[in-house]
C-alpha cells in the first residue's frame, strides 16, 4: 500500500505508524522551509516525538482502562 492509494486515506485503514507517516510527510509538504539544508525537519523530529509521548498515554490509558462487566 502506498500513501496516495485511496486504501491508505480511508479512516477505517490507517494504522498508527500510517498515521505517523502520514503526518511527517504533510509537514514536509507543507513546509518544506523546515528541511535544512542536509534533509534534516527538526519540526520532523518534535512532531514525532509528540506523536510518540500521545500514543504511549492513549495506549497506556485504554490498558488501565477496567473492562465493564456485562449483566448476567
């Protein structure tokens, strides 16, 4: 799958590390004055360290989560 497959832009499809991608290629694209001189996006870089720090508090969060017990 590639990232302009019409697959990959349906919500019900994308996976976290989609996702992710997806964002690091819409800054670049959409800020390309961000990219240093040697390729480097250090907005990149942050962006993907926030996704990161989001992801774990999500995933930690819906771990902790009790589970409902269904009524007998």
């Amino acid at each position: 799958m590639t990232l302009s497959s019409p697959a990959f832009l349906s919500p019900a499809s994308l996976s976290l590390e989609q996702v992710h991608q997806l964002l690091l290629l819409s800054i670049r694209d959409q800020h390309p004055e961000w990219i240093t001189a040697d390729g480097e996006c250090p907005a990149c870089d942050n962006s993907e360290r926030k996704l990161g720090e989001l992801s774990a508090l999500f995933f930690n969060t819906q771990a902790a989560k009790p589970r409902r017990q269904r009524p007998s």
